[in-house]
C-alpha cells in the first residue's frame, strides 16, 4: 500500500490510471512467468518512488512458486487491494 500510494504522489495523481500499464505490464510477465521482465519493471517503479526495493524480491530469482505468490501480492496492493481475516471481520 505504501508503495502504491508513494507512486501516486510521485505521478501526481489519486487514481490508480496513472499505474494501469505498469500494472498490466507486470501481470503480463507473471503470467508468462519471465522473472527478469517483472524485476526490471519493479526496479524501474522503486528508482522513480526513491523506496528501497524489499530483500522478498530477491527470492523471486530463486524459485518460481515465490515469484508467483508475492508478484501477485504485489500487484494487488498496487491495485488498493487489501487483506481482511474473515475471523476479524466477524468481530466487527
């Protein structure tokens, strides 16, 4: 979410339009699995938000089941997705 909302700014925008071809850019190399194509577009979106790019993504080179599961992760908490426990939910 931080990243997202860090990439917005850095475009100067509130919605997500501004991001839509990064995001389909990287969706498209999840799901061709081309590890190298999704990396370079991550380091191309942290260089432009001047964030650190997180050590996970360094797993990406070691094994594709972690490339799959924290790419699309990552992809949707640039979409302004967001996980909620089903059990805290029902506590509301």
């Amino acid at each position: 979410k931080k990243q997202r909302n860090t990439l917005l700014k850095a475009k100067g925008s509130t919605e997500d339009t501004c991001i839509r071809g990064t995001i389909y850019q990287l969706l498209n190399a999840l799901s061709v699995g081309n590890v190298e194509h999704f990396m370079e577009i991550v380091m191309r979106v942290y260089c432009s938000t001047k964030l650190q790019i997180p050590n996970e993504f360094i797993e990406f080179l070691k094994d594709r089941d972690t490339f799959a599961e924290f790419g699309y992760a990552f992809l949707l908490g640039l979409q302004g997705s967001h996980y909620e426990n089903m059990k805290n939910k029902e506590e509301k």
